[in-house]
C-alpha cells in the first residue's frame, strides 16, 4: 500500500503542475491566435493575475486529493469481496468515496488556505 500513496502523494501534484502549464498555453494559443491578441499583453496581463499562492495552494490541495484517493482505492481494492462482480461494485465505490472526499475536503482546505 506504501507504495500506491506515495504514487499518490507525488503524481497528483505532478499532474497539476503539468494541467497549469498546459492552461496557460492553451490560453495564449487561443487569446493570441484565435482572438488576435498582442503576446506580450498576453504573457504581461497572466504574470500580473497569477499569485505564487495560489500556485501553492494548487499543490498543497494536489497533495490532500492524491493521499485522500489512494488510501480510499487501497483500502477499497484490499478488502474487495465477490469476483468479478465485487471488484465491479469496489471500483464504484472506491470512485464515488472519492469523489465526494474530494469535494468536502476541497471545501475546508479553500476555507484554510484562502481565509
């Protein structure tokens, strides 16, 4: 199991670091090319908006999401009864325990981190 949160731990992050990147890109590609926009206002206007805590912040709720989902996976996949069918109702389980820890625990790290 140790190994799966760390995977967690580490990658969720990394996911959103690589998610942030390609949004700004995205975002110039379409503001620039779609839209006509200068470049340099573009790049200016994202520097002048974006707040390094708010990259943290990203990271910190990022670390939070990762642990939360691998340890409800690990303990939903190790205790899974059943065959095939119980990995089936595990796997939904797994997911939908995950999603709504993923929106409570949203709620009240924004409510740490932005206060």
């Amino acid at each position: 199991m140790v190994p799966r949160f760390i995977a967690g731990l580490v990658m969720l992050p990394a996911l959103t670091v690589i998610a942030d990147i390609v949004g700004i890109l995205g975002g110039y590609l379409i503001t620039v090319g779609h839209f006509g926009a200068s470049s340099t206002e573009y790049w200016r206007r994202t520097w002048d908006f974006l707040k390094t805590d708010d990259i943290y912040n990203g990271l910190i709720k990022a670390c939070f999401f990762g642990a939360a989902i691998a340890l409800i996976c690990c303990y939903k996949g190790f205790y899974t009864k059943g065959g095939a069918e119980g990995v089936g109702k595990a796997t939904t389980g797994a997911v939908v325990a995950s999603f709504m820890t993923i929106l409570i625990s949203d709620y009240f790290l924004s409510a740490w981190l932005f206060e």
